[in-house]
C-alpha cells in the first residue's frame, strides 16, 4: 500500500484532469454540455473494475475524441463503436505490432504529443495569463519534462495554494460607516445609530486563512464600545477554524466588557454557531434577525 499508494493517487488524478478536459474540449466541438460528476463516476467504476480482467487505468482521450467528433459523433453509441474497434485491432493485429520498429512508435508519439500540446496556446497563456498562474504553469511543465508524474500533484498543489491566496483576499470584514445606514435604520423607525454601537460587516466565506482577518478587524478598534454588531449576511458559509476564531473575538471583547451581536446569518451558519455553542443561552441577544433587532438588543 505504501510503495502504490503515491503513484495511484498520482494517476487518478491525471485522469481525472485529463477526462475532463477532454470533455471540455468535446463540449467546444458538437455544442454540448457535460456532467463533471457522471463522467468522473463512471471513470472510477471503470477503473476499479478494468484491473479485475487485466485491464489498466484509462481516460478520456483528447486525440481520439477530437476525432471522433469530427467523423460525426454525436451520442454515446460513438464511444462504444469506437471500444469495438480497438478490441478488434487488439485481437486481429496484435501479432503485427511486435514486427513495428520501437523507433517508428517513438516518432509517432512525439507528433501525437506535439500536436496535444498545442504549443500556440502555451504561448498565449504565458504572455496574458497572471504572473502566479505562468509560474505554476511554467513550473508544472518543467517538472513533467525533467521528474514523472509527480509534477501533476505538485502543480494541482501550487494550485491549490494560489486558489486559497486568493480567496483570502476576496474575504473582508470591515467597519461600515454609520452615514451609509441612515436609510436602512430610517426603514426600521431609528433615527439614529446609538452611541457607542459599532457595526462591522464581513463578506465572503470564512475559513482558516481568513479568519486572522476577521479577528484583527474586531479587536483593533480605536475605543472601547458597548456593543458590536457583527453582519454576516454576506458569508455564505463559515468552518471550524473560523468559529474558534470568532469565539476567541467575543471572549476577548468580554473582558474588555464590550458585547457582540450577530446578526443576518443565513440558516446554514447559523445552525453551525449555534452548534459550536458561541450562541448560548447565557446571552439571549446574541444573534438578531435584522440589523434593527440587533440594534435593540444592544440598547
């Protein structure tokens, strides 16, 4: 298990990529749309099965879908043809094969490769795509010519990575400028926001890397208020790193004698909180349906 483990792992996901980007590429051709999670479930059944009968991993081809769209594909049956026909070529030329010179089958991979690789759009990516995705790419590529096929865990890795840089970035909590609420408290019959109520709002999901943000926001505020309202009507989900970090907010502002109201969470982060027991009975108005009913919650 452990000598197999890295290079199975290393091929399904190899396969995966390349089915689906296959798939992409057939879309693009006959005007259709794919089913990521059928095509990936059937790849896995038929993988897990083809070894029972001396079968090996298989994909998506892109060369043999490309062509087979452009013979007039245009359902399933193309496919299964297409399987047909390589039995046949298998059992009745087999024997032919070990008379082809390996230097011939060499030449032959090397233009089928050349020609996948599309060189024009490898140029493309590196001259408009962003400077982090040329270099994972760039990277990738390197490791694919000069390693095997650990470059593809490495890139999907690098990618990974990059993914969660950015959505930290897209996730804030900032303080909203009371002049901004004039018309949403106006709405409810409040002239005003009362003295020493902050209201803060966050956007964006909350998970580990972005709850060192949330936590910073909250803690440095220039005074000491009495209440903080917490929005979080723009979070569409939050996990566990970011509960313990929003509960160790509300002790430390506890301390400081400042109470934390949350408000506007959808159903889903609202059960979780409620779970995680930050919403406890020991403070009834700790979440508020709306910003007025938090407002008089703190009031």
């Amino acid at each position: 298990m452990q000598s197999l483990i890295g290079p199975a792992f290393t091929i399904s996901l190899l396969g995966a990529i390349e089915s689906l980007l296959s798939a992409v590429v057939a879309d693009g051709m006959a005007n259709t749309r794919h089913d990521s999670n059928q095509e990936l479930l059937g790849q896995g059944i038929a993988n897990m099965v083809a070894p029972l009968f001396g079968g090996f991993a298989a994909t998506g081809a892109i060369a043999r879908t490309a062509t087979n769209i452009r013979n007039g594909a245009d359902s399933p049956l193309a496919g299964i043809f297409h399987a047909l026909t390589l039995i046949g070529v298998l059992l009745l030329l087999a024997p032919l094969a070990a008379s082809i010179p390996l230097c011939v089958l060499a030449a032959i991979l090397f233009v089928v490769a050349w020609n996948m690789s599309e060189p024009h759009r490898f140029i493309a990516v590196l001259k408009t795509a962003p400077t982090a995705d040329r270099a994972i790419m760039v990277i990738t590529f390197l490791l694919t010519i000069f390693t095997d096929l650990v470059a593809v865990n490495v890139g999907v890795l690098l990618a990974i990575l990059q993914f969660l840089r950015r959505m930290t970035e897209s996730v804030e909590t900032l303080a909203v400028d009371p002049d901004s609420l004039q018309r949403e408290l106006a709405e409810s019959g409040i002239t005003q926001l009362p003295d020493k109520v902050l209201v803060f709002e966050t956007a964006g999901p909350l998970f580990f890397a972005a709850a060192e943000n949330l936590e910073q926001v909250l803690l440095q505020t220039s005074t000491d208020p009495a209440v903080i309202i917490l929005r979080l009507r723009q979070v569409p989900f939050l996990e566990f790193t970011a509960i313990q970090a929003l509960e160790r907010v509300v002790d430390k502002l506890r301390a400081r004698n400042v109470d934390v109201v949350l408000c506007e969470a959808n159903p889903r982060v609202l059960a979780k909180l409620q779970k995680a027991g930050i919403l406890d009975s020991q403070f009834s108005c700790r979440h508020a349906n709306g910003l007025a009913e938090a407002i008089a919650c703190s009031m």
